[in-house]
C-alpha cells in the first residue's frame, strides 16, 4: 500500500537509506542523518511537497518524496524528485509504482515539471528514470566527491503536465493532504 509518510515512519526510512550513505555515491551525504533529523526531514518536507511510503504488512519497503528545485519563486512549478527501495525489496515493480503515484500528486499539487538528479553512470536509476518518461536533460561534470572518488550527475526532467500562462500558484502539500483527490490517488 501507498501512504503518505508520518513521523513514526523515521527510523524505517533512514534504514533504506543508511546504505545509500555509507556504500554508495547515490546520495552526496557523507555522514548519517540519524533516525531524528529523518523524522523532521518527514515533517518538514510534508509542509509542501509530498513524501510517499510503500508499505507492506506494516513494514516500510521504499519511500518517494519531491523537495524544492530552486529556491527563486520563478522555480515553484518544478520540482526534485527522489525514490529509495529497501535493498530486499528491489527488482519487483516497487520503484515504477510508487514513482508514478508521486509523480501524480506532484500533478494534483500543479507542479509542471519533475527533475531526478543521478549520480553517473547510475545505471539503474537512468533506466527507472526513462521508463517514467523522464528525458535527459544535462550532465553536470565532477559535480561530487565521494568515496575518494570525483562523479558526474545527470539530470533527467519530466514535464507533468503543459505550463498555464499565467500559471496558478502550486498548492503546498498540506493543503490537499486530506483531500479525495489524493485518497483516491493513494488507492488507485
């Protein structure tokens, strides 16, 4: 099941992503947030954009939330996008799901654009990424330092749905947090 994320849910979701940290160049986080600053990371970022778990018979498996792009008001209707699957959870379909619900939320919020910033080559997220219908959109060279090692980042963008002009202003996640639209998205 897809649910929106709540606080209780801090000490699963820094599990899934403790690895990402300490083995990996997927994040640029060199040093372990701890369970704590996962749970205001939650309740801050719920404030205005979306953070999605999968959960199965009460256990979290992978988490999806969008952050703010920029900070400049011009950059309000596009947003960053992330997606963690638990390392035994992977390979069954979970990522593409929960991906295309996030992605549908960020729609109902009226965001316009979505970017997922990898880590190259990121093999796997590219391919996640494309089959989501995001395309290439830039290549920032040695843009980290990680793991003694300099890294490259894609970038890959999904326009959600086309710009208004005048565009209406994005709603903050909060505001539509207990709405039908998003029930029935969650239950889709």
């Amino acid at each position: 099941m897809i649910r929106i994320a709540h606080a209780e849910d801090a000490e699963a979701v820094h599990a899934i992503y403790a690895p990402a940290v300490i083995d990996t160049a997927i994040t640029f986080e060199t040093e372990l947030p701890g369970a704590d600053a996962m749970r205001q990371r939650i309740l801050t970022r719920l404030q205005h954009y979306p953070w999605l778990v999968w959960e199965e018979q009460g256990e979290v498996l992978a988490y999806g939330y969008a952050t703010r792009f920029r900070e400049r008001a011009a950059y309000d209707w596009i947003a960053e996008t992330s997606i963690y699957v638990h390392e035994n959870a992977r390979r069954r379909g979970i990522a593409r799901k929960l991906y295309s619900v996030l992605l549908d939320v960020m729609r109902l919020q009226g965001i316009n654009q979505a970017v997922g910033v990898i880590t190259m080559p990121g093999e796997v997220s590219v391919a996640l990424h494309e089959a989501m219908g995001f395309t290439p959109a830039g290549v920032w060279r040695k843009a980290g330092y990680k793991l003694g090692l300099w890294w490259d980042v894609g970038v890959w963008q999904k326009e959600l749905q086309p710009a208004a002009n005048p565009p209406e202003a994005v709603q903050a996640f909060a505001s539509i947090a207990g709405s039908e639209a998003l029930r029935h998205l969650l239950n889709s």
